[in-house]
C-alpha cells in the first residue's frame, strides 16, 4: 500500500544521512529483501546487517529497478542515477524514518503486546473495530524490530485507527517499538514462557513488555497476571480483567461450553453481563476475553460488544501449500484478502518453481479504506509485476475495474458459485494456482474443488521453521562457509520441491541427493541450485550430464565409468565431488588410495573436482571425539594431496549437521546440513529453542467402540483393556509408516491433549487407541508427533530407533501439507 511520499532529499535529512543526492527520487515503499520487490521506481532499499549482510544484495536490487538505498557505506558502489544514503546502522535509520512517518498522523494507536497472542488478538480486533473505523495494522506477523517500522510506515491520511503488535526477544528493545508505534491505548495479551531464554528472569521480561505503555493514556490487561506488578505500570489509566478477582473492571465469574461455543458471564460496572464465544479452546477463550474488555475500555456497549465477538471468525495466518488435482499446486488463503497479505501471498507464490505456469484467483477487497479505482490500480499494479500468467477476479467490484488487469490469460465472475460452474472450462493443468479472497467470498470451497482428494492422514510441514533451522545453522557457521543441505530420501520425508524451493529461494549453496532420478525431479521442479547426488549410476550418465546434476566419484571403477562416458559424449571439465573414506567405511576412497586417484586426476581434462568431501561417524558423541579427530587429520591429509596435484582449490566440506555445533575447526568451506534442517539434533542442547521440528503428522478418529475388559482387541488377539473402556479407531497404520514395533501400549498419540496407548497390533492401515474416561468422538483430531507435545525423537526412543528412520518411514500415500506465515 503505498504511504505518503517523500522526496529522496527529505529522507536524507529524517535519517540525518551522509553521501550525495545524484538524482531526484520520490520514495513511497521500503523495501528489506532483494527478492521482494514491487514498484521499485518508489523504493528505497535498506541494507541490513543479520545473518545475511544486506550490503550483498545492493547489485540484486539495482537490478530489480530500485534506485535509492541506506547504506553503512557505499563509495565502492559504482551504479549509475543511484543514490546512497550512508548511515552508522541502516535499521535505526529505517525506524527513525518510521517514526517521523508515524508522528505526521494524529490517529488512535492501539498497541500489542504479549508473549502468547498478540496476532489473534490484533486481527480479532480489526475484525471487531472495522465497520466503524479505517484501520490500518501490521500485515500477518509483522512485530519484530524490522516489521514493525515497515507496518507503521502504510499509515495514510486516510487511517483513523491503527492497531500494531510488538515483538521483543530479549531487554533493551521495547523502547525503539514504543518510539515507532507511540500507542495511546495499550493491551497485554498472556504472558507465558516464549521468549524467556533472551531474559534473565520472567520479571526482567514483563517490565521489557511494559515499555510499550509508558506513555499510554489507557492499558487493558489481566489483573490476574500483573497482580504483583501493578506499581510498574506506567499507564494513565488501566482497564483490568480478571477469572479469579471482583476487584478487575471485568469480573468473569461463569463459563460454559455450549455446543461448540463457549458462553462467559461477567460483572461490569454493577451489571451482569454476557458473551458467547465462537471458540472452545483455552487460548482462544482467553484472547477473545481481551477483545472483549477492549471493546469494553473504548467505550462499546456490553450487547454491541457481544454481538459482534458472536461473529468472530478464525484467524488464519499461515499460507498452505499442498497438492491440487492435474498436477496443480494450491496456495491456499482463502480466509482474508487485504493489499498487504496478498503481497506477502504473491512473493510465496514467486517462490514455486515446480510449474512454469503462475495463477492467482482473487476476490474483491473490503475494508481497504481506499477509493476502488485507487485500490484496483494498486492490486492490479502489484499481481502485473509478479509473472503472474493466469488471473482470475470473482467479485463485482474486481469485475468492474478488469481493465486494470493486462495479464495474457484473464477472466471475472460476480461471484464464487459463478465460478465453481465454470471450473472446468477454466481447464487448471501443471500450474500453481494462489487462492487469495475475504473470508465471505467462502474461497474455501474453491480450495476444496482444486485440492487433490487423499487419505485424512496428513504431515503438515511448517516452511517458516524450516527457514528458521537453516538460519539457526547458519548463526553457527563461520563467515563465508557455504551451505549444502541434503534433500534425499524426499528430504527426509518431508517433501521434494517444496523444500528446495524454500532452500533455493533463502539462497543454500548446494542441494545433495541420493540418486540421480532425485536430481531429475528437482530439475523438473524448476530447482536451478547445485545438485550433488551421492551414488551416481553410471547406467544414468546419460540423465545426470542432461539436467546438469554433479556425480560424487567414490571408486576407481565409478571414475573410469564416468571418464569413459564423457570420452564418448565429447564432454570436458564436467564437475564432480571426490568422497574420502576417512573412517566410516561405507564408500569413499581409502588414504592408501589417494595417490593412485591423484595420479588418474593428473591433467585429466575430462572432470573438474568442484569437492572434497568426507563423512564424520559419531561427531554428536563425546566419547568418540578421539576419533573425529583421526577422521579430521585423514581429510586433511588427502585433500592437500589432492589440491596439490589439481594445481587448484575446491571446496573441502566434512561437518555434518551434529559437526556443525560440535566442530565448528572443522566446517571448512561448506557444511552439509541434514536432518537439523528438519528439527532434529542431538548435538543441540535442549535448553537451545532456535532449533524446532517442522513436522506435525496427524490423523484422526475412524470410530469409537465400548470394549468390556474380557474382549480381545485387533489381530492375533494381542491387546485387551486392563478394565470395561473405550477404544478409538484412527486412520494411520504400517502402510503409512507407523510401524507395527509401536503395538499394544508401546507408541502414544495425543487425543483431546492426553496421550494415550496404542491397544493391539498396528495394522496396515489403521491401529487402535485406549481412549477410555475420554470424551472423543469420531472425526477428533489425533497427533502421532509434533513440535510441543510429543516430538519425533519421543517416538524414536519407544521403539529403540533414531529419529531419521521416524521421519523417512512417513509413507508417500500421507498427504503434506506446507504452511508458509
């Protein structure tokens, strides 16, 4: 969305800024991410400094058309019509810009924070607050020190109120959110355990979150959480609420399930009042209670109030990615459409490879606080600079502005059942189809009708954790160490291209598989990165040298193999990866052999060692540590002997995932990162919370029986119930790789948030659940693991295994879903 603008000139001057102004420029959009960029006429580029410095992607983004960039130096920056705003530190310039755009506008400012549900309750309350207000937010999760500023910065005249979150991680950073955000109401959501780690005690962290008030005129909290810190409020005024005291403004002195909602009495200013919540869970009971004594502290009646949180609808902020019918890929978000998620929305789609063919179905826009000519233009302006091949509008108002749309392939319906009848002729085939629409459009059963049919068994895949393990891995690797990480076995049974193009498109160095036909349907994905396979066919050559795949040479028969093939296809210089034995024994070349292959790689023109590589045994035990030792001292050996006969360097690489932590002397030029990226090592403290498990595999209930405690239960007459019960029948068995070692009481699933015992022998497609004094039914969600209750490496430990054997058994017939925030 674009904000007010300003002149190249007047930003130099906000951010007090060195260097020369070599052409006008008017600035209306920050951009943080070379990949991310629309409107670049407009755009003013922040190098940041993290874990990737931003100063390497200045070319990148001169490419892409910006011309304007906040550097911490730039002389060496030779880019004609550029100019280079040269600053002590790039971020603090951005949020100083931030908050001198923020200090233009006179609108109430709700701010946010929490360490549990600061998201939910900011979109709860725009959906509560937006039919009598312009209000403008942080799109999705956009709390951090970078989001926030590039939230405040979308405040227009337009706005008349403003509802920002503010995330902190550790002490001294709330004052800088506070100076961008400046909020005149505050709420504090729960506070819990995230975050405690950047802390060093739960006081030290509530007084950090607090800050965000200091200024406030009014703060909406929970009495019951701040009981003991009630003289550290800064607040003006307060607007308590509390489950325990009659002391709070809002007294919650009932609660009651009815049906699926939850129904809550209260007392508020000498009156009983009432709310019907649409929800039942625990978080959700409590988050629509701070909406409710928000609505309540802005003045809004107690039965307005609950009418409107009656209608609450679920917040979904994660995009999904999964398989769809004609070998589609569905994107989908189908629950809320505004200008800033459907950004964020199209850079994920402009992340897919796996098709050539890009598509976006959109429905109208609510609630933008624009005039529709206005807003048509900017959707329109923003879906034409993403190769977007395929649009299609449902709504009036998308239908009435289609000439703002010059897309090759484009059509509009008035509304979504008009569509559903013409999906057929709409002909969707071998392409990635984004579905993107306001939650009354109900796109969810446009979702459901491209959506490939399968098993309700499911391992849903969080990218975002993904993304966050390879950045935990790379805070741990020396400056210029390259990163290859290991996507065979279907990355570790957690899907192909869509792993690798979220490790393509976050810039690994390598990608490594198993076999060739791996690195064929990376290829075919639209995968362009370095392929390493591991054990090359030499019947295969033939496709290996086609998609431009790099063969690890292991033996002298698999060298004399390859060299014979690139003699007969004329082929030179074809790169490949020398792999040394240096103690696990499996494949590689023994030190004994390391002159004999020198004298082969001797003025061979037929191969380029692009590496040298070998494999620690037992790097995450200390009790081989003498002998890692002896493996890194045989890799040195041989690949000096080898770079010496080469007359050139290649890169050495040795670590794996649990050497990466454990001998960081030993990461070379590249580390190989396996199953870390997945959430799993053991080489990682368990107080260490940068690392999770991407991976939640879930099921659900087939059927519920009552089972007296004489009767036998599944085959072999194996399991029995120590007493008269209930057992659950769930749709997961051997096929879908939960093995049979987990039978009659050894393996546990969570249902209704207890976990209970396998009865019986697992059976190809189903097993049964003691679910006895639980009250299930069928259709119940069940979880076999997941990041919080029970994690995979739980799983491994009740049949004696290691998590890798976990992972990989999830059978191909279980559908993946991949979530994308």
């Amino acid at each position: 969305m674009h904000s007010n603008q300003y002149s190249i000139t007047e930003v130099k001057q906000i951010i007090n800024a060195g260097g020369n102004i070599v052409k006008e420029y008017t600035i209306s959009l920050l951009f943080t991410d070379s990949r991310r960029i629309n409107n670049a006429a407009e755009g003013l580029f922040f190098a940041l400094s993290g874990r990737r410095n931003g100063h390497e992607f200045v070319a990148e983004a001169y490419v892409a058309g910006v011309r304007n960039f906040v550097v911490e130096h730039g002389p060496e920056f030779n880019l004609p019509e550029a100019n280079f705003l040269i600053v002590a530190d790039p971020l603090a310039a951005m949020q100083a810009l931030a908050a001198h755009h923020r200090s233009k506008f006179n609108l109430q400012v709700i701010g946010i924070t929490g360490s549990n549900g600061k998201t939910i309750v900011k979109e709860w309350l725009y959906q509560l607050l937006a039919a009598d207000r312009n209000i403008v937010r942080n799109p999705k999760s956009y709390n951090s020190q970078i989001g926030v500023p590039l939230s405040v910065w979308q405040i227009s005249s337009s706005n008349t109120l403003g509802i920002f979150e503010a995330g902190i991680s550790t002490i001294n950073e709330m004052d800088k959110l506070e100076a961008i955000i400046k909020p005149e109401i505050g709420v504090l959501t729960h506070i819990g355990t995230a975050h405690d780690e950047g802390f060093s005690n739960p006081r030290e962290k509530v007084l950090e979150k607090l800050r965000l008030f200091k200024n406030c005129t009014k703060l909406i909290y929970n009495y019951d959480q701040l009981i003991t810190y009630q003289a550290d409020i800064k607040a003006k005024e307060t607007f308590t609420w509390s489950r325990k005291f009659n002391q709070a403004n809002l007294y919650v002195f009932s609660e009651t399930t009815i049906a699926k909602n939850y129904y809550l009495r209260a007392h508020y200013q000498n009156q009983e009042i009432e709310c019907l919540i649409p929800f039942s869970d625990q978080a959700s009971i409590e988050n629509a209670i701070v909406c409710w004594a928000t609505m309540l502290a802005l003045g809004y009646s107690a039965v307005e109030a609950d009418k409107r949180i009656e209608r609450l609808a679920p917040v979904s902020m994660r995009l999904e990615l999964k398989n769809g019918i004609n070998n589609c890929s569905v994107i989908d978000d189908s629950y809320n459409s505004d200008l800033q998620s459907l950004e964020i929305a199209l850079n994920f789609l402009g992340q897919q490879n796996q098709h050539h063919k890009k598509t976006v179905i959109l429905s109208d826009i609510y609630q933008s606080g624009l005039p529709q000519e206005v807003l048509y233009r900017q959707v329109a302006e923003l879906i034409g600079g993403k190769k977007v091949d395929k649009f299609i509008g449902v709504g009036e108002a998308l239908s009435s502005h289609q000439s703002y749309f010059n897309i090759d392939e484009q059509h509009f319906f008035k509304d979504t059942a008009t569509m559903l009848q013409q999906l057929k002729q709409l002909d969707f085939k071998d392409e990635t189809i984004l579905i993107k629409g306001s939650r009354s459009f109900e796109f969810e059963r446009i979702s459901r009708a491209l959506a490939q049919k399968a098993h309700e068994t499911v391992m849903e895949i969080n990218l975002n954790t993904l993304l966050g393990n390879l950045n935990f891995y790379k805070s741990k690797i020396k400056s210029g160490v390259k990163v290859m990480a290991m996507v065979k076995a279907f990355s570790y049974g957690s899907g192909t291209f869509e792993v690798a193009n979220m490790l393509q498109y976050n810039k690994v160095d390598y990608l490594a598989v198993a076999y060739i036909d791996e690195g064929v349907a990376l290829r075919q994905a639209g995968i362009n990165l370095p392929v390493m396979v591991l054990n090359p066919e030499a019947s295969a050559f033939d496709k290996l040298t086609e998609y431009k795949l790099e063969p690890v040479i292991y033996s002298f028969g698999l060298l004399d193999d390859f060299v014979r093939y690139a003699l007969g296809c004329d082929i030179l210089h074809y790169p490949v990866h020398i792999k040394v034995d240096t103690g696990m024994h499996r494949l590689g070349f023994e030190n004994h052999e390391i002159e004999t292959l020198c004298d082969m790689l001797e003025d061979n023109r037929y191969v380029r060692i692009q590496s040298v590589f070998s494999h620690l045994v037992a790097s995450e035990a200390a009790k081989h540590d003498d002998f890692t030792k002896t493996q890194i001292k045989r890799f040195e050996k041989a690949f000096k002997e080898i770079e010496k006969t080469l007359g050139y360097k290649v890169i050495k690489h040795l670590c794996n995932t649990a050497g990466i932590i454990r001998w960081p002397s030993a990461q070379y030029d590249m580390v190989r990162l396996g199953i870390g990226l997945y959430g799993v090592d053991s080489a990682v403290p368990a107080s260490e919370t940068g690392l999770q498990p991407i991976a939640t595999l879930k099921t659900s209930i087939a059927q519920v029986k009552k089972i007296p405690a004489a009767d036998t239960i599944s085959y072999g007459r194996s399991g029995k119930l120590a007493r008269d019960g209930k057992i659950a029948t769930v749709r997961i068995g051997y096929a879908d790789g939960y093995l049979r070692a987990f039978g009659n009481g050894i393996g546990k699933m969570l249902v209704k948030g207890t976990l209970v015992p396998t009865v019986g022998n697992i059976t190809m497609d189903m097993c049964m659940l003691d679910v006895s004094g639980l009250d299930v039914r069928e259709g119940d969600e069940v979880i076999i693991f997941d990041e919080q209750h029970q994690r995979i490496e739980e799983l491994a430990k009740q049949i004696g295994t290691i998590p890798y054997e976990i992972l990989t058994n999830v059978s191909q017939r279980v559908k993946r879903v991949y979530f994308y925030e």
